[in-house]
C-alpha cells in the first residue's frame, strides 16, 4: 500500500466517527501493518496528515499502548502476560523458558529476525494463566515445558 493510498484508507476509516480524531486507533494499526509490524516515525506523520493531528499526538498515543510497536518487530511475535494473575501461576518461569530457547530478553528479537520477545502488562485471560500470545493468537495455559513446541512451531512455520 503506497502512502497515498494509506493516507486515503485512513480518511476512509475516519469518515465513520464524528471527530476524526476518534479514528487514531484504526489508523496507527493501519499504518504499522503497511511499514512490517512497527511504527517509524514517518507513519506519525502519515497518520497526522490524514487526520490533521501532530505526529507528536499521534506518537503519544501509540507509546501508550501495548499493541503498538516503536521498533522493528521480529516475523513471529511471543508476548508473555506478566500481570498479577499470570504472574501467581509461574509466568516468570515461562518467559525464562522463552528466554532459554530463543536466546533473547523481553524486548529483543532473536539474532535471525523470526522472534520478537515481550512482556506484556495484561493479555485479559485471567481465569487461563499464564496467557502467551503468539501472533495475536492466544495460547493459555502454559506451562515452561510447553515452551520448546511453541518455538518449534514459529521457526517451522
């Protein structure tokens, strides 16, 4: 999708909300989807464009929140819940485990670029921990041993 077109799916998407403001969301998905799964600079600005907001606006509203990445992402992303319910019920010792075979702390993407490790504050499955998601798709729950399948499934895939 080239900007113009970003820039017009934007608008398109805005023209649903009475402030299109409102449409800050949609728009920052939109915009990391185009540039590989992250946000570089440029996407504020493209976001503000088509919105009429500062880059600056639209880069504070996507640091807020989880679901938004401010550096390059690996191909497959796992993201351990970290919160208290998880956390109850060994979510330390699964993102070890991760740590383990993917050879990465939270935050960083393995060294062939296919993994992207995080933490992530709460993934709402609560009455499942400890909650992983891989690719947005969640898993719950794991355990550490289910780790070494987890991996082998993303570097097979």
């Amino acid at each position: 999708m080239a900007a113009k077109a970003l820039g017009e799916a934007i608008r398109e998407v805005a023209r649903q909300y009475p402030d299109s403001r409102s449409a800050i969301m949609p728009a920052l998905r939109m915009a990391q989807e185009r540039h590989g799964g992250w946000l570089p600079p440029e996407a504020f600005e493209e976001v503000g464009e088509a919105l009429a907001l500062t880059p600056a606006y639209c880069q504070s509203v996507a640091s807020f929140y989880d679901m938004f990445h401010l550096e390059p992402v690996g191909r497959h992303l796992v993201e351990v819940c970290t919160n208290v319910s998880c956390a109850l019920v060994g979510a330390q010792q699964v993102l070890e485990a991760f740590e383990r075979k993917l050879g990465v702390r939270p935050g960083e993407t393995s060294e062939d670029g296919q993994v992207t490790l995080r933490t992530m504050e709460c993934a709402g499955g609560c009455g499942w921990a400890p909650v992983v998601v891989v690719d947005h798709r969640y898993r719950e729950p794991v355990k550490p041993e289910d780790v070494s399948a987890i991996v082998g499934d993303l570097q097979s895939g």
